[in-house]
C-alpha cells in the first residue's frame, strides 16, 4: 500500500508500507469502502483529516520559530480591531444618547453625554499606554 501527499501537483510524501499484513489491508479496505460509500461520513473524514494536517502545519510551524515572538504582533492587531469596535459604538452610543437627550427637551447635558462617551472612547488608547509606562518603569 502506498500513501502520496500531494500539494501543487508535485508529490511531497511517498510513504510505502511494505510490511503491512494482508489481514490489516484488508481491515484498512473495509474501513476506506465504509467511509466511501456514504458522502456524509466521506465529506467528514475529509474535513477531519484536512483540519489535522493543517494544525499540524501550526504546529510544527509554532514548535520550530520562536512561539512568542509573534504574540504581541496579534495582540496588536486584536487590540486594534477592539479599539475600531469601540469607536463604532462610542458614536452611535452618543449619537442615541444625544437624541434620546433632544427628545426630553435637555439640551444642557448634550456636553455631558459627548464626554462620558469620549472618555470611555479615550480610556481605550490611555489604559495600554500607561500599562506601557508601568512596563517601562519596572524593567
């Protein structure tokens, strides 16, 4: 029995077991014509086994480069993608808050609304800043 890996039409693994008994080929055939012969448990076995190989991948990628060096970088863009969130729902939040105000009639705590929501805007770009001033003093 052979096992090919093929990726971009070029094989990359060429596993060949010459020792495997006639009993567990046969084990193997009956096992491969089951999962063949229903395209639900076809479609799942291949889902399986793409998502192992592709953690795997991950895997092996993570264990040889340093684990680390790569973790402020994502936590950045995450971060990043918080702060974006927190702009969309800091103006629409005000922007409901200013109406809702207008409604009432109360045109005095307009400045009072736009101040709440910017500080908890602003509290989003200080707060990383000052853990960064607390990292620099320690170190």
């Amino acid at each position: 029995m052979e096992i090919l890996i093929i990726e971009n039409n070029k094989t990359i693994v060429n596993h060949e077991f010459k020792t495997l008994s006639k009993m567990h080929a046969e084990d193997m055939e009956l096992i491969a014509t089951k999962i063949n012969s229903n395209t639900r448990t076809k479609r799942a076995a291949v889902f399986l086994l793409g998502s192992l190989m592709y953690f795997n991948n991950i895997a092996v990628m993570a264990a040889t480069k340093d684990p680390l060096g790569k973790l402020p970088i994502i936590g950045n863009k995450i971060y990043s993608m918080i702060q974006m969130a927190g702009w969309f729902i800091c103006a629409i939040g005000c922007a409901i808050a200013v109406l809702k105000a207008l409604m009432e009639g109360d045109t005095k705590s307009i400045p009072k609304i736009m101040m709440r929501f910017g500080m908890g805007f602003a509290a989003l770009y200080i707060f990383p800043a000052f853990l960064d001033m607390i990292k620099s003093i320690f170190s």
